[in-house]
C-alpha cells in the first residue's frame, strides 16, 4: 500500500493557479447563502470545557474512540460519574 493518496478525479488536488483564482465566498455566493452560514458560532448552550492535556493508556483512548465520534465528551461523562457529579 502506497502512502501516495490516490487521485479522486471528482476532487483534485488544488495547483498554485486554483489557489490564485479562488476568491472569498462574498465575492462568489448570494447574500441568501452566506446568511445560512454565520462567521461566529454564536452564545454557547452549556457552559465551555476547559482544554486540558491528559495522558491515557492507548487502550482507553482506542476503547472510547471505537464508539465514535464524542468520544472526549464520554471520556468527561465516566470521570464526572466516577468522583459523583
């Protein structure tokens, strides 16, 4: 198996000149659309997560991950039952 992505012809790889054309969604898409897609991500629904650094055996990282996405958010909910919050 190579480490070479293959070529997906419906998604190429963008060249120096796709980049100099590209230009900002303003400038290409109607204000209807830009609407639907607001710049920030507005007033949080519960209370914001402090980022930490934790080191975890792999087996648990791999164990959780294997659920799926959230798996950070399952990691929170075990330690909040385990000290009883």
């Amino acid at each position: 198996m190579s480490d070479k992505p293959e070529f997906d012809e419906d998604n190429p790889e963008w060249t120096a000149a796709d980049f100099k054309r590209a230009r900002p969604p303003h400038e290409v898409l109607p204000p209807h659309i830009l609407k639907a897609f607001p710049k920030t991500r507005g007033p949080q629904a519960a209370a914001k997560k402090v980022p930490v650094s934790i080191r975890l055996t792999a087996e648990v990282v791999e164990r959780f991950k294997a659920d799926g996405p959230g798996w950070q958010s399952r990691i929170d909910d075990v330690l909040k039952k385990a000290v009883g919050l």
